[in-house]
C-alpha cells in the first residue's frame, strides 16, 4: 500500500487497523495539523427514512469493518442513537431503527433523547456513553458484547454532565473516565474532569483534569472545554482529542485541540495545544442547524503507521472525517 512505509516516531499503544481510511496529507497544508478528507462529508442530509442528520457520531473496529453508533436527529427534532455497520469506514449502513435499550433487569428502557454517543470497548465489553435526560442534561451508560443487546446502567452521574468519555482499559484496576460538568442549557462554562470506578456502576475519586485558557493565550478555548475522542493511549501518555468553544458576538463557535494525559495518573496534564487543531472552514461547518462546530467523537489509529482517522460533527447537520498523526499532534502541543 503506498505511504506505508517509515515507523512512527511516537508510537501508540493499540492494534494496528491496516484499513484505518487514510489520505496524504496535502503538500500546500499549512497551520492546523490536521487535514480534512476530500469527498466530505462522508454522512450528508436525510441519511436514514425519518433522521434528518447525522452527525457528533463515534465508529470503532468491529470484525473485518467497522461498527458506529451515530447521533441521528429524527425528524421530530428529538435525537438519538442509530447504529451503523461500514466496511471502510467511510460508507455506512444505519439501521432504520433506533437502538433499544434494556434496563438491568432486561425490560425496555427508552431515553427521552440520545445525543453525542461515544464508543470503546474496554476487556470484553463494548461501552455506549451519551447524553440523555435525568431532570436534566446527564451521563447515560449502555454495554453490549453482540451489538444486539445494549443494556443500560442507572443513571451513573448526577445532572448536569456532558461529553463523558470513558478510557480504553482500567487504570490501576479502576474504570476511568472524563467528562464535563455543566448546566441544562447550552453551558457558557466547563472545564474536564476525571473520575473512577471498580465496576461502572459506582463512580468517585473526582479530580480536575483542565480547564479553558484565558482569552489573552489560548482564545479558541477560552469559553469551555470537553472531551472528544476515547483517548488513545501512547508511550508517552494518553492523547485525547478535545472540543474548545470561544464565546462571540454571533455566539459559540467550537474548534478541536489535544492535549496528552499522563499515562498512570490521567488528571496530570504533561502537554496541550495552545493552537487549534482544526477549526471551522468548509462551507459544511460553517452553514448548518449550529454554524461554525467541528465537534470530535472518534479517532480509529492504526498503530504501525502512526495514521489517525477523526470523525467529527460539523455545524450538527453533517458527518466529517478528517486524517492526522501520532506525530502531527505530539509535536502540535506544548509542554504544561
Ligand atoms: C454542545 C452539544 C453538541 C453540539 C454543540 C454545538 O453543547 O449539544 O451536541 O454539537 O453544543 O451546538
């Protein structure tokens, strides 16, 4: 296959996915480290009968494919999960209904609404992390191992919570996780957190990770953070991929950074982007229900060759795929 050849400087600690989507990097790029894939987006308007647009969706390895779980905005205007089979990551089948959950004891449990899904599996077990309704914005949890049953844990946080990202294996014995305090609304603050938990049920030991920057450093994140993608974990610590959000005149508009965690105690943060990594461009990001958000879900990495492969909402109508590298982003940041 061409372009794969040297190693990668930094290397990531996962198994390689030779079919990861990939394109060059454009030899006019310039500023951002990351560079959009050329046929964007990869999910349009009207994807599915009754889902008016799909985007902030998160997709993983799955068999000799790929499997998704996909926010998809139904025409009532009511968000929620939709689950989505690719065998190249880049076309995708969406199942026509939604995904229906069970509580604990195996009865039907239906969220009010769904949205901002993530994905990992961690040991044997694939974890669904989204947004729902507990008398307001909070964490909902679902596991599955076939894809088929996706049984709902309670209410695992209170209100209000958002982007609730859980780490790709136990940290010290312990399920890890980051998310974003919040309000109900469209939070005009936020800062990442961590938490711990012995078996995804009961969570405890918060702990700050970070938080925005001051406008006169960092503006693009100066208003709230949170977190994108499952981190991925490299030699030199965990790599997370984060949304930053400034506050203007015509209102929020939201960029991507990284920032990269260390690998034992993920509160420490040992280095972040100062810069954005990618920002609202294309005609796609910019027009749209929400103008001018390119909102991180899923990173699929394929470790021998350093590619990394962002899914990414843009303007919450349309689904984009953006490409970069280990060593794109690690040489992106600067040290805490
Ligand atoms: C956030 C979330 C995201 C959305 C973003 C921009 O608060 O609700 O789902 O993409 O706002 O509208």
């Amino acid at each position: 296959m061409r372009g794969r050849k040297k190693r990668s400087k930094y290397k990531m600690i996962s198994q390689p996915v030779p079919n990861v989507p990939w394109q060059e990097r454009p030899e006019n790029l310039t500023g951002a480290p990351v560079w959009r894939y050329n046929e964007n987006p990869i999910i349009g308007r009207n994807p599915v009968k009754g889902v008016a647009r799909i985007f902030n969706s998160a997709v993983m390895p799955y068999e000799d494919g790929f499997i998704g779980v996909f926010r998809g905005e139904q025409t009532n205007g009511i968000p929620y999960i939709y689950l989505g089979r690719s065998k190249d990551a880049i076309h995708w089948n969406f199942d026509e209904n939604k995904i229906n959950f069970v509580d604990e004891e195996g009865k039907p449990f239906m969220p009010r609404y769904a949205y901002d899904p993530r994905l990992v599996k961690v040991e044997d077990t694939y974890y669904i992390i989204w947004c729902q309704d507990f008398y307001g914005a909070a964490i909902g949890i679902a596991k599955t191992t076939d894809f088929k049953t996706f049984t709902r844990i309670e209410n695992p946080f209170l209100p209000f919570n958002r982007n609730a990202v859980l780490f790709p294996r136990k940290i010290n014995g312990n399920f890890v996780l980051l998310s974003r305090p919040s309000d109900s609304g469209h939070t005009p603050f936020g800062d990442i957190f961590v938490s711990e938990s012995p078996d995804m049920k009961h969570w405890g030991v918060h702990r700050y990770v970070m938080g925005t920057i001051k406008g006169d450093e960092s503006a693009w994140q100066s208003t709230k953070i949170g977190a994108g993608c499952i981190p991925i974990e490299t030699e030199e610590g965990w790599l997370v991929i984060y949304h930053g959000v400034i506050n203007t005149c015509n209102g929020f508009v939201y960029r991507m950074g990284c920032a990269l965690l260390d690998l034992e105690q993920p509160w420490k943060v040992l280095k972040r982007t100062k810069n954005y990594i990618l920002a609202p461009h294309e005609i796609y990001e910019c027009m749209g229900d929400v103008p001018n958000v390119v909102f991180p879900c899923a990173a699929l990495t394929d470790a021998e060759t350093g590619r990394i492969a962002i899914y990414y909402g843009c303007a919450d109508t349309v689904t984009g795929l953006a490409f970069t590298t280990v060593n794109e982003l690690m040489e992106s940041m600067e040290s805490m």
